[in-house]
C-alpha cells in the first residue's frame, strides 16, 4: 500500500506542479532544454512524493500519540507535511540556503524570487490536505 501511495502522491504533485507552473511557459518561453525542464518536474516531484507519503506520515506515527484513525492524526500530517515543504523551499529559494540539484532549474522554476511563496500557497498547502486525506483513508 505504500507504493500506491507514493505512485499516487507522485502524480498529484506532477499534476499539482503542471498547473500552478505550466510546461508551456517554463519550456516554451526560457532557454531551460526539454530534458533539464523535465528532470526538474520529475525530481520536485518525487521529493514531494517522498515527504508526503513516506516521510510525513512516519514522523507522525513515530512521535504522535494520537489514535492512528483520528482526525487529529490527519491533521498532524497534513502539518507535518507542510511543515516539511516549507523546509524543502527553504532549501532552494532566495531567503533561504539558494540551493539547486546539478543539471536542473528546479531553483529557476520553482523557488526563483517569490515563487516560493506561490508553492507554499498553491501547492503547498492543497497537496498536504490531500496527503492527509489519502492517509486516512489508507487507514480506514
């Protein structure tokens, strides 16, 4: 079942990152390569896949006594979850550590300026409650 997970917290954030940062404008309209531009939608996502569905859900697990099917549990990942997001742009943005995976724009794309607050707001903040519900329903 944490496969499923991962595979499906994979795609929400692929979908999540294609519609708050179009590929028609990040390969269109810069001089970013079809590969490099790809490598960087992949990679974004599979971290937030990671976190999401693995990481989050384990912290809570691990350090929560909350009852596994409560709606506190819920909540506590979908925090988490955001908590360790705004870690992730902390990484790669401007205020924070200015860091970028070799070979990729994920920084340029993603986190350039203040985009990173429009990835905490639009994708942030939806792909959280959307790892907590896909918890508690793995739960259920």
């Amino acid at each position: 079942m944490k496969a499923a997970k991962l595979i499906f917290s994979f795609f929400a954030a692929l979908v999540a990152l294609q519609v708050v940062y179009p590929w028609r404008i990040y390969y269109g309209e810069f001089l970013f390569s079809w590969a490099t531009t790809l490598a960087s939608y992949v990679i974004l996502a599979a971290v937030m896949a990671g976190l999401g569905a693995l990481a989050a859900p384990r912290f809570v697990n691990k350090f929560s006594s909350a009852p596994a099917r409560s709606l506190k549990h819920s909540l506590l990942v979908a925090l988490t979850c955001f908590s360790l997001l705004i870690l992730l742009t902390i990484v790669f943005s401007g205020p924070g550590l200015f860091l970028n995976v070799p070979g990729t724009r994920i920084r340029g794309i993603f986190f350039a300026e203040w985009r990173f607050a429009g990835f905490l707001l639009e994708i942030g903040v939806p792909f959280s409650v959307l790892v907590a519900v896909v918890d508690r329903w793995k739960r259920r």
